[in-house]
C-alpha cells in the first residue's frame, strides 16, 4: 500500500506511545508503525527527494512533531518519545481521532490549504491535495525537482540554439568538470569536415598515453545504428578502446545495443542526463544557496 501521508501517522503514532508507560526509541516506532502500515519493503526503501531519509521515518517524525506542537508528546531525552501527561489523558479520552481534531492537530501551524485547480475537495471543502499533507522536507524535494526540470529544458532550448562548435566545447568543459584530463588543455576539441566521428580528445595521463575520443551531436532526432556504428569505426581506426558518445537528443535501443557490442567502451549519454550532468558539475547554470536548519544534537549533547 502506499505510504501514509505524515497527518495520516499522527493516530497510529499517539495509539503506539499511549501502550508505553515509559519513553520508546525512535527506532521502534518507526518499526512499530511501519508494520501497522503493512509497508512493504519497496514502501520501507523509498527515500526522499534529497535522499537523505526513508519517507516513511520521515513522515512519521513530522507526524511526532504535530503532537509536540500541541503538547501532546515530548522527547524527554536524545532518540526518545514519550506522551505527556495530557497526551495521555487525550488517548484515553478519544478512542478514535475525529476529523476535525485530526485537522487541529496536523494543521498546527501550518499554512492554510489553497486549492489547485483541477484538484478533488473533500465534504468540508478543504483541497485534498497530497501536497497539503506532504512533510516540509518532500515540498522542498519536490520543488527542487521542478526547478531541475525547468533548468534542464531551458539548457537544451539554449544548446540546441548554439553553434555546433559551441556545443562541442560545452561537452569538454563538462567531462573536465567530472575530473576528466589532468587539467582543461588535455581536453581538446578536434571537430570538422573529416574528424570520422570525433569531436574532442581527452588525455587523461600527463603524457597523452591513454586517450577517450569524444563524439557530440547536437540533435533533436534519436541517434541511431549508423551513427554509433560510424563512431565506433573511427576508435578503431585511432586503435582506441574508450569513447564517450554525447547528444541532446536520444539513442535508439539498436544505437545502445550496438555500444554494447563495441570492442572497447563505448559510454552514451543522452540529453537528460547530459542536463543533470550539468546541473550537477555546474556547467551553463549557477547554484542559489538555501540554508536549510537540522538540529545538532550532539552540540547539546556535550553540555
């Protein structure tokens, strides 16, 4: 099933505490609430955007939060939750969480919920959007994911609208960002009428003893058979045996198939990871930094 969105963990979460009369790790509540769940090990796997955390611990750490923010539950030391006294008195008073008290307690400073357009409302006409139920940390993932997908667009409306000259020294200023050659002038640029197939030469020893052999296409149609095999015919004439293949389109399932059966290492790259690549090295984009606070808990540790 999928996993429960963060307001969703707040009563199976409040139910767990209140069976402990003594505070409960961190760990065995995620244990605990997970098996309640029925995640399956795929559910239990899936990490964040940032990739830094399972969804589902942290969904049920926002979950512990909502009732932090309403007094309900405490971590009395590093890696414990507890109820406190009211949060015990709550779950013996409500067998069962009402909508309106589920509202109250996940909504607990939180911004109010606008509708989208297009979305599904509940009876009370409040959007039921995942987004409004998604953890901090997820809406900033999923921002950030839609910003990389609009840069990545827009850097293949601005490649595409370059020269091919221009695009060729874009890829060598990208595989020198990934650490390739032993400094920028090891990665030179050869293309033009009669380069069979080669775009750029990487030297990747003080010597030029051991070379890749760079190939770049600044298309929009899929790169096929006759273009791989093309490019592997020009290693083998340079008696090479690694080439990087590098366009902005896509390659068919014969182009992959046949850099498989290449004789030496054949590397293709296609214009989705091209973007990534750049976006990750920081070739044609600036990076804008957001300082995002975590708790160090073991600055507190120490007093």
């Amino acid at each position: 099933m999928p996993v429960p969105t963060y307001d969703q963990f707040i009563e199976p979460l409040l139910r767990f505490l209140a069976e402990h009369h003594d505070a409960v790790s961190i760990v065995d509540a995620y244990e605990a609430l997970a098996e309640r769940a029925n995640l399956s090990d795929a559910d239990r796997a899936m990490l964040l955007p940032s990739g830094t955390q399972a969804v589902f611990k942290n969904r049920i750490g926002w979950a512990h939060d909502r009732l932090k923010r309403v007094q309900l539950s405490e971590s009395p030391k590093r890696g414990l939750w507890q109820l406190t006294a009211a949060g015990r008195a709550f779950a013996e008073k409500h067998a069962t969480l009402s909508d309106a008290e589920l509202e109250r307690i996940a909504s607990s400073d939180r911004e109010p919920r606008v509708k989208v357009k297009g979305e599904k409302t509940a009876g009370s006409g409040v959007a039921a959007s995942p987004w409004a139920s998604a953890s901090p940390e997820e809406r900033i993932g999923v921002a950030l994911t839609e910003i990389r997908e609009r840069v990545a667009r827009d850097l293949l409306e601005n490649i595409l609208r370059s020269p091919p000259q221009f695009f060729e020294t874009l890829v060598l200023d990208l595989l020198h960002k990934m650490g390739y050659g032993t400094d920028r002038s090891a990665l030179q640029r050869v293309g033009g009428s009669g380069d069979g197939g080669i775009d750029g030469i990487i030297s990747l020893d003080a010597l030029g003893l051991e070379k890749i052999y760079v190939q770049a296409k600044r298309w929009q149609n899929p790169v096929g058979s006759p273009e791989i095999q093309t490019f592997m015919g020009a290693l083998q004439l340079k008696g090479a045996t690694k080439g990087v293949f590098i366009t902005t389109s896509t390659f068919t399932k014969t182009a992959v198939a046949d850099a498989l059966r290449a004789r030496g290492q054949i590397v293709l790259v296609d214009g989705a990871q091209l973007t990534s690549l750049m976006m990750d090295h920081g070739v044609g984009v600036q990076d804008k930094a957001f300082r995002v606070p975590k708790l160090d808990s073991d600055y507190f540790d120490e007093g």
